[in-house]
C-alpha cells in the first residue's frame, strides 16, 4: 500500500510525499501554487499535531498548513 | 539637473527586500514576515550615477492575483503608477516559488529586473546559476545579491538605469501556456484590442489571461468598458472550451505553464544540488514547535513578555504620571486665580496629553517584544502552536497574541492584531479585545471586591471577572464570525521563515513606527476625548453652590483638615452640578434594572471612558473621600436607596464590575479601533455593541443572581 492516496494529515512526520490533488475551493489551491504547491510537487512532512496544523518543506522552503488545511490536500507515498 | 526615475521594489515575503530597500535608502525599517506591515506604502530615496531615483516598496506577495489587498496593491501601483523600473527581489535558495511571482511580472510587461538575493546561502545550498543564461531565459536581466552583508546592491541599480537608458535589452521571452491556451488568449486579445480605451492603460494579453483567470478586478473593469458585452461572451466561451478539454480550471492550467517554463527555464541555467537536509532552524523547531514542548515554551515566552511589559513600563507609566502631574502643578502656580483658562490649561490640555503619553511606554515595550519575535521567525510558530486552539472560536492562530496582549493593555494588543493577514480575522480580534481584561481595570476590581467580598473570595470574584472577560470574548467572536463577518475564513496558509537573529538597529525602528502611528493617529483622537470630558465634569462654571465655599474657606483659615474637606465637598459638588453630573442623573434609569441606580456611579462610568481606572478616582471626587480607597470602600457601602435599604450588595458589586469590564472601551481604545480598522464607523460601533453586551451581562447577573436568591 506504498502508493496509496491518502489526506496530508495522516502523513507521519519526516515522510516524503507526492501532491496529488488539492480540493478546498479555489482559494486554497490558489495560495499554495503561488507558494510553490501545486498537484505534483514533493513535500515533506516536518511537523504535524495530529488532525491540527502542520508543517511541511517543499523544495526549501517551510510552509505552515493551518488546521483544516491538511484534509484537503491528497497525497501518496 | 538629475534625471528622476522611480522604482518599485516587488517580491515575496521573507525575500529580503526590506534588507534590500534599507540598504539603498539608508532609511531601516523592520525586517519580518508580518504581512500586514508594508501595506503602508513605504517610500524612499537615494541619487545614484546622476539619477534621483525614488524607491517604493511594495507589499510582499507571493502572486499578483486580485485575492488579497497586498497582491492588489502591488500590481495596481505598477499598473497606475508605471514606475520606470521593477526590481524583482527573489530569494534565490527557493527560486522557483519565487520566479511565479516574476512571471506574473513578466505577463505585465514591465520593465524588470532580477535579483537573486540571498546567493550566498542558495549556494551554500547546492544551487548555482549561470546568470547570463538566467538572463536570457527569462527575457529580463539578472543580478545576484546578497542584502544583509550590501553586496551587489550597485549592480542591479546599474541594470535598472541600463534598462531606462534603452541598453543591454534581453528580447522578452513568452512564457508559453500550451496551444490551446494560447489560442483562446488570442481569441480573447482580437475582441479586446477594439477598446483602445482600455489597451492604453492594460496590455492585452495580461487583460486575456486574467479574463481566463477569472480576475475579480480585471472583471470589473472589463464590465465598463463599451465592448464589455462581446469581450465577456468571448472569454466566458473559452473558459468553457478549455474546462471542455482539460477537465479542469483555465486558472490552473496557467499556473502549471507558469511553473513549467520556470522549470524549464531552471533546468537549463540552475544547478540544483541540494537534498532536504536537517538545517539549523529544523533543529530548533524540533523544540519550538514540538508537539508537547511547543505550548509549554510558548507560554512561558507569553508570560516573560508580560511580565517584563509590566515591570519595565508601569514605573515609567509611574513616571509620566508624576511628571505630567509636576508640569501641571507648576503651570498651574503662574495663574494667579481659578479661572476658567487655568482649568482648561492644566486639567484638560496637559492632562490630555498626559492621557496619550502615559500609554508610550507600554506600546514601545511591547512592540520590543513583538519585533524580536517576529525578526526571529518566531511568531510564526506562535501560530502554529495556537492555531487548534483558535481554530476552535473560528479565527487562527495569529489571532492568539492579540488576544493575551489584552491582558496587558489592549491599546498595544489591537494594533498588534495587524499582523492577521485576513481581514475578516483582524477585524473580529479587533472588535472583541477590549473584552479582555486590562490592566486599568484592576484599581477597579480592586476597590470593589475589596469593599464587598470577605477576604478567601477574593481571588475567586477576581478570577471570574478574568474568565467572564474571555467567555465573552470567544462567544462574540462567534457570532461575528457567524453572522457580521461571514464566509469560510482564508486558508490559512503561511511561511516558516528561518530562525534569525533581529538586529538592534530594525527592532528600534519598528518600536519607533509603532510609537509614532500611535501618537499621531490615536494621540489626537484621545487628546480630543479627554478634553471634551473634562468640558464635561468642569462646566457650566457658575455654579451656584448650597454653601458659600469661599466665606467658609475663609472661617476656616489655618485649620488644614477643615480646608481640605470643605475643598473636597467643593469638587464633589462641582461635579455633581456639572454637565457630567446631569448626563449621570439622565442615566441613573437605564442602570436600575443592572442594580447600580444611582448618578454617582453613573458619573463615574461616564469619566470611565477616559481610562477605566477613572471610575476610582471620580467615585472618590463625589463621594468627597479624595483618593483614599478604605474610605470610599465605606462610603461605598453606606450608599443608600431611596428607600432606606443599602444600594450595594455583593451581588450589585459584581454587576457593577462586570459593566466597567465589558462596557465602552477607553478612548485609547476607541482610537486605535478607527485607527486600525480605519473607520469611524467601527470604532462606534465598538462603542455600541459592547456597551449593549455589558448591560445584557449585567442585566442578567443582576436579575438571574436575585431570582435564584441573592440579594
């Protein structure tokens, strides 16, 4: 089940991810494409409380997704 | 003559273009991530090479979409504004989320130049660029830079004036969205080019990708033009055409051409090394914002914040005092007489101003607090940490601080909400932080818990006063988010910025800024105020007194105590036939039903709008006691009603309490309210709405307490 789909949050801290879909309305994917988050793009997962906020590193930088954010962007592994 | 040319310096935020802006006008300014704080326009100047250039720094952003009020800002001053050169600062260790921002420069068409600041880290990283080929690829010049050490500051400027001069012109490139893309914009471009109109302020192709995109802004625009029926119908077709196709939005498709001929551009320019290593910030956040760790220190930076606030500004508030105090006494010795011009001098111009200056301190202390947590990168983690939290009454983490500042004073808190990036959020911590408990409410809480609560309660009464403050708060934040402020909230989306160490230099001058918005914006409102209500308490000035004053003074002659009770009795009578006095008796009716009818407390709320504290002292002016607290705790109790029964219980006491707690803000407050939400008409209703909450809450305390038995 390496390559499974799966939202942001249940992704375990220091794993590396694919992006696959960002869902949320337009505003959401709006803001991370311009802060490099597009579907596609790689992250890392750096800190992440549980169904809260978390942290991610895309390319260098560090992004904080706040809480509820992270359900709405799909991922596989 | 030197020639004058203007640029604008664009970027993202955490770019380094406030390094970048300081260095070339020598004229330093805060270093941070606060999105909200260059939404001031922020300008300076510099003669460089026989050119008066004038620097404008635009907003940081990460996009020039028309979705925030920065991203609109910046694109509207280079579109109105055309400034001569736009310099593109680019952190150059994130290059390629930085380059979207300069593509949608590009689409502009202005004059751009590049700066890869900050290429001593990016190499440090693994990244090098071929800055010629860079050059070419992206159709505009590109310069490295690194701003905190000043190097290279003069070879962008030498490439600005190149580009003003007609030299070393790269041919544009296109950034190439695909055929079918390209060929609706096309279609878009035939339709538009009939308004010449609008082509002379808007090249056409950026109106077409924007009409693709959907662009509220541009939208509007289009809308009054004469051609709006024909240009709409066409784009509303391709938008439909192209959704047909792709399954998916035309506005994302432009995003990914976008970023695929940065890709492409990078692929062919940039050596990229680097792998995601454990930096140094990484470490420290591995602490900060550990899952168990994280709340801990937060709190306990939040409580050494605060406690270094009060202890470093309540001596100099101390100070100010007494020294406004000894300016008074001492203008107040060169008038011969009581006359009216004294009055006005010393206790409504110079107690004015010392009104608006005793909150310096406490704006500069804690302003030192936030600009070295926000130049270190911390603040952002703040809001991590917060944000579940807040989550919860419908607003974000960086709602969090302003919310504790409160506590302290919420003259310092409000203007700190500016650093909430989504309006909706701002305005609602705004709005609902006068419900947090200040500081000047204590001498309050003081003197009344300590006159109707036996000894053990009183922390307990004290603490509820705290924790209703906040209930109230998190209810109406609420409801405002619920009904007055309604829409999903932003998402909340934002950047970690590494860990740096704020230098002296840019702390002082975001103190400085802070200080200076203050007293000029809010100084004068407050000062206003606090005239009008002293006009208040001192007028009508003919008095007609039901005992000779001065002929009893004058019996009474070398006998202090005497002197000092009949002057006593003189203000408290003075006071009670003033205009302030008769506004008190007008309302004693609307306070009955909250248990507190009776005018001297209504007098006493009316001054309370100058600084809640305030209350204390005028209750002490009216019950003739001066500013000895035991003695007015009993004149307290001794107030009687009209039928013979004792005006305060605890339970009236409490009411009380909790109107000074939640009702009218002070008039610091209420001017950096319209100072910050710039609006007048928020400010008022500030006033209104919370004073309507401190009645409810009263009323319901009042009237709930005595059905369920207390008196």
């Amino acid at each position: 089940m390496a390559d499974a789909l799966m939202p942001l949050f249940n992704v375990p801290e220091g794993k590396e991810v694919t992006v696959t879909e960002i869902g949320g309305g337009q505003a959401l994917r709006r803001r991370l494409t311009a802060m490099g988050l597009n579907e596609g793009v790689k992250l890392k997962v750096l800190h992440s409380h549980g169904r809260g906020a978390c942290v991610i590193l895309v390319q260098n930088t560090r992004l904080m997704l706040g809480h509820g954010m992270a359900h709405k962007i799909m991922v596989k592994g | 003559m030197a020639k004058k040319i203007t640029i604008a310096l664009a970027g993202n935020p955490n770019s380094g273009k406030t390094t970048v802006f300081n260095n070339l006008t020598g004229q330093h300014r805060h270093i941070g991530n606060y999105p909200g704080v260059t939404v001031e326009k922020i300008e300076g100047r510099l003669n460089y090479n026989g050119y008066q250039i004038r620097v404008i720094d635009l907003p940081g952003t990460y996009s020039l979409t028309a979705h925030s009020i920065d991203e609109i800002i910046a694109r509207n001053f280079v579109l109105e504004e055309k400034p001569d050169v736009v310099i593109n600062i680019i952190d150059a260790s994130n290059l390629e989320r930085n380059l979207y921002l300069t593509t949608q420069f590009m689409e502009l068409g202005v004059p751009l130049v590049l700066v890869l600041n900050m290429y001593d880290v990016a190499q440090k990283h693994g990244v090098t660029v071929n800055e010629q080929r860079f050059s070419e690829l992206l159709g505009n010049p590109v310069v490295f830079s690194v701003a905190t050490k000043k190097e290279r500051m003069h070879a962008f400027l030498d490439a600005a004036i190149d580009l003003v001069e007609g030299k070393n012109i790269f041919a544009k490139t296109s950034i190439g969205y695909g055929a079918d893309i390209q060929a609706e914009l096309k279609k878009i471009e035939d339709v538009l080019v009939q308004d010449k109109l609008i082509l002379e302020k808007y090249p056409s192709s950026w109106l077409a990708i924007k009409l693709l995109e959907k662009d509220d802004e541009v939208l509007r625009k289009i809308k009054k033009s004469k051609y709006a029926d024909e240009v709409l119908e066409q784009s509303e077709q391709s938008i439909q055409y192209l959704e047909g196709i792709f399954n998916d939005t035309p506005e994302a498709i432009i995003a990914d051409g976008r970023y695929g001929f940065i890709s492409g551009a990078c692929s062919e320019a940039v050596g990229l090394n680097y792998e995601l290593r454990h930096s140094v910030s990484d470490k420290i956040d591995g602490f900060l914002i550990n899952k168990f760790l994280g709340l801990p220190i937060f709190l306990g930076l939040m409580w050494i914040v605060f406690k270094l606030t009060f202890t470093v500004s309540i001596p100099l508030m101390n100070l100010i005092e007494s020294g406004v105090g000894g300016v008074a006494a001492l203008v107040g010795s060169l008038f011969p007489a009581e006359t009216a011009l004294k009055s006005l001098i010393v206790d409504g111009v110079i107690s004015g101003v010392g009104s608006v200056l005793v909150f310096l301190p406490i704006i500069l202390i804690v302003f030192l607090a936030m600009a070295f947590l926000e130049g270190s990168g911390y603040m952002a983690r703040a809001a991590f940490i917060m944000d579940r939290l807040m989550h919860k009454i419908g607003l974000h983490g960086r709602s969090f601080i302003p919310m504790l500042l409160g506590f302290g004073c919420n003259v310092p808190a409000i203007m700190a909400a500016r650093s909430i990036e989504d309006k909706k959020d701002r305005m609602v911590t705004i709005l609902v932080n006068s419900f947090m408990s200040c500081g000047a409410r204590l001498p309050v809480y003081a003197l009344f818990i300590a006159a109707f609560f036996p000894q053990d309660m009183a922390g307990n009464v004290l603490f509820s006063l705290y924790l209703l403050g906040m209930l109230v708060a998190v209810l109406i934040a609420k409801l405002f988010r619920k009904y007055l402020f309604r829409g999903e909230a932003a998402p909340f989306v934002m950047e970690l910025p590494p860990y740096r160490m704020p230098t002296v230099k840019s702390i002082l001058i975001h103190m400085w800024d802070k200080a200076a918005m203050y007293l000029k914006k809010a100084g004068t409102i407050i000062f206003a105020g606090c005239v009008i209500v002293w006009f208040l308490s001192n007028y009508p000035q003919d008095v007609s007194y039901s005992r000779n004053y001065d002929a009893l003074l004058q019996s009474q002659k070398g006998y202090i105590e005497q002197i000092v009770e009949l002057e006593k009795q003189r203000e408290a009578e003075k006071l009670k036939k003033s205009y302030a006095g008769s506004l008190g008796r007008l309302t004693v009716p609307i306070f009955r039903p909250l248990g507190f009818g009776d005018w001297r407390l209504s007098v006493a709320l009316i001054s309370g709008i100058v600084g809640k504290e305030i209350v204390v002292g005028t209750l002490g002016t009216l019950y003739a006691v001066g500013d000895d607290s035991a003695a007015l705790g009993r004149a307290l109790r001794n107030i009687e009603r009209t039928d013979g029964s004792k005006l305060f219980t605890p339970l009236v006491a409490y009411s009380f309490m909790v109107f000074v707690l939640l009702y009218i803000p002070c008039m610091a407050t209420i001017a950096v309210i319209k100072q910050e939400t710039n609006s007048w008409l928020w400010a008022l209703f500030a006033v209104f709405y919370t004073t309507g909450v401190a009645w409810v809450a009263s009323f319901v305390i009042y009237q709930g307490g005595r059905l369920i038995g207390f008196q």
